[in-house]
C-alpha cells in the first residue's frame, strides 16, 4: 500500500484519468473529490462488500428458488394489457 501526505485542495493522480482531490478535513473525516471516467465505477468499500456479497448469494442460490421467485411476487399476478 502506497501511503502519501497531502493538504487540502492537493491532489493524487491515478495513471492518466483518475484524479483524487482532498476537499476538507474535518475532526475525523475526510473529503474527497475524484474526476475520473464515467465507465470507471466508484464505490465506498462497504458498498462494494455487500454488492460482492450479494452477488456471492446469487450465485450459490437454489436454482428451484429462482424458479418460483415470480409466482411469490406482486408483480407477477398483476395482468398486463395485451400488446
């Protein structure tokens, strides 16, 4: 892990599109900004721990669960017009 001191308003690039700005320091908490790709996801690490976990869950569940999921859904008895 690369470890790096900075001020506010300074900045750490990331290759050539990724910028890292610290906006503020405030008691314990830290603020920053990052310019970077729109393709480029961006999530805090709690956020991505439970999309990983729940795609964990996906994955390993029972294929008879995925099956009658739709019958078990609102949505599923509502009747549609016809197209």
């Amino acid at each position: 892990m690369l470890i790096l001191t900075r001020k506010k308003d300074e900045a750490i690039r990331i290759g050539e599109d990724i910028r890292i700005v610290l906006v503020q320091v405030k008691g314990g908490q830290v603020r920053i900004g990052i310019e970077c790709p729109a393709d480029t996801r961006v999530l805090r690490e709690e956020l991505y721990e439970a999309v990983r976990q729940e795609n964990l869950n996906a994955i390993s569940a029972d294929p008879e669960q995925a099956r009658i999921l739709p019958k078990q859904t609102k949505f599923s008895q509502r009747k549609l017009p016809p197209t």
